[in-house]
C-alpha cells in the first residue's frame, strides 16, 4: 500500500489506516476473536496505522491492540493513541501530572515503553492555545514516554491553532464528501507547515456506504443511535453532523455519480485519499471483510475531474447549510 510521511514523527504510514474505536464501545459488541481478527486483516492488506484512545472502552481497544502487537512480527506499525477524555472536561486538567498518569495507562494497555503517537483527544478549545499544554507534551517526549504529539480537533479553528505550534506532529479532523470545510484552509497550512492529517468520520459514519435505509436500527449503545442530537458527545463525531434524513437522501446521490464498478465506500475513502495534505485515512471496520474492502481503496485510481466537480456540487447544494459554519 502506498505509503505517506507523517507529518513531524518522520515515520511513513499507510495512506488507509484502521480506526478502532468500534473495537472497544460505542458501535455495538465486537467480540475479542473478531477484534483480533479484524487487526490482522489490516495488518495483512498493508495497514500500517492503527488509531485508538484511552477511553474507546476504557482501554479496551488499546489492550486488544497490545495483544495483538505481541503475538508475532507486525512489521513497522505505528500506533497512534489519544487522550484527555478520562477526566472533566475542563482546561486546568491539561496537566503534566494528568499526561504522565494517562500515558503510563495507555503504555501498560499498548505493552510498550514508549508510545508511538500521542494525540490530546478533541480537548476543551482553550486548551489549544495554552502554552503549559505544550511545554507537558514536550516534557514527555523528552521522558521517552511518549515519540511525538498531536492533537485531535473538532474544528478547523483549532486545527490551525495546533498547526502553528512548533512540534505538533499531526492533526487528526474529520474530512469526507459530506464535511469539506479543512479542504479550505487546515489542509493547506498543514501541508505548509510539514504536518501529518490523519482524516477521520470518512464513512460519515457509515452513511456514505449507501447501506443505511430509514428504518435501519442502530443498537442501544451505538452512538448512531444515542448521539444524533449530539447529547453525549460533539454531534459532529455521529454521521458528520448531517440530520440521519438529510445524509440518506445525498448519500443516495452520491452513489449515483460514482464511476461504474466502484462502490460508495471505496469511493468516499478514495475521494478523501486524493485530497492533498491528506497523509492517511482510517475508517473503522467491524467485519474482516470491511477491513478487507477498506484497504483496497488505496489500490483505486483517483476519482476523475467531472465526479469530483459534482460531489462538491452535491454538498453546496444539499449538505452545506447544515455543517460548513459549524466546524
């Protein structure tokens, strides 16, 4: 798989990486054989990201992942973890004392001395502009607890406030056909400034494969079903912030401009793929076979000029007024 430098960690990763938040909560039960499995399809289709948190099933996804590194040879994988959502949501959490204690968490759960990638996890907006944070952030690299940091944001606002600081390695945002507002600016000045996008929500999650109907059912504690109005969580995470009515409606649409023989989902990744300042992409995937069609993505050719001149047809027209001054 095509291979791009991730920002400021100088370390190549696949352009299709795998996120793992389904393998610890929140999109229904993935059984531990099947996580485990779903890691090793990725793994074997050329996957050299694997993207989790501390609190994607309070550890759960990062243990499965550290069983999963110490089985065998995985080869050169980097594993980029997130933290900050285990405590208040409150600026004066941003601590050191709070990073040495999350980190040495997530060290034990990954089974390893120093992680890869550490991104602080879509913290309150002050926290992007205070220096103390980046001071503590660099103090761990310095410990050798961490390799490199950066930040995971919900907005484009603070993307570029993280972008401007000197050692953030990468900027994880939510970027596909249905949320293109980084394209306008984050992407550009990341690019500018040598720093890694990891695009994230590529699926809008899940509505752009063209599965979904009105009467499809999400389970209890899948957030499609618990977050629409977005009473847990940044309402952004949960099918990009686009109304569930909205998002069948256009991703209908967009199933009917893509090339002949090339499905939706491929198409949504390899859309977000050939944006450029885009280092990788990491949708999620609860089967081996969804692992398995992920990955191929990055073997499609890039979506021609006419295809792309009407998905962002499609989005001015039905999905801009809803999302484009949000984030």
């Amino acid at each position: 798989m095509e291979q791009r430098t991730l920002g400021r960690t100088g370390r190549p990763v696949s352009v299709v990486g795998l996120g793992t938040w389904q393998l610890g909560a929140d999109w229904g039960t993935v059984e531990p054989d099947a996580a485990l499995a779903i890691l090793d399809a990725s793994v074997r289709a050329g996957v050299t990201l694997l993207d989790t948190a501390d609190v994607y099933g309070d550890g759960r996804s990062e243990r499965l992942i550290g069983e999963f590194l110490a089985t065998g040879d995985r080869g050169d994988v980097l594993v980029a973890t997130k933290m900050g959502r285990r405590a208040e949501q409150r600026p004066e959490n941003f601590t050191l004392d709070n990073f040495r204690a999350w980190t040495d968490r997530s060290r034990e759960n990954l089974r390893v001395d120093t992680l890869d990638l550490v991104q602080l996890h879509c913290p309150p907006t002050p926290v992007f502009g205070t220096d103390e944070v980046y001071d503590a952030l660099d103090t761990l690299v310095a410990e050798r607890r961490i390799a490199a940091y950066g930040v995971s944001v919900e907005t484009c606002d603070e993307a570029l406030a993280a972008i401007a600081r000197p050692n953030v390695a990468s900027v994880q945002i939510i970027l596909n056909a249905f949320r293109r507002k980084p394209l306008e600016r984050v992407l550009p000045a990341a690019r500018t400034a040598g720093v890694g996008i990891i695009a994230r929500v590529p699926l809008a999650s899940g509505l752009l494969t063209g599965k979904f109907r009105a009467d499809t059912r999400f389970a209890a504690d899948d957030h499609r079903n618990y977050n629409r109005q977005g009473g847990s969580f940044d309402v952004g995470e949960t099918f990009s912030g686009v109304d569930y009515e909205t998002g069948l409606a256009a991703a209908e649409e967009f199933a009917g401009l893509l090339p002949a023989g090339v499905t939706p989902a491929a198409a949504a990744l390899r859309w977000v793929i050939q944006q450029p300042g885009v280092t990788t992409v990491i949708p999620g995937a609860s089967t081996v076979e969804q692992a398995a069609g992920n990955a191929a993505a990055a073997d499609l050719p890039a979506l021609p000029e006419p295809t792309l001149t009407a998905i962002e047809e499609l989005y001015d027209r039905r999905i801009r007024a809803q999302v484009h001054h949000r984030w």
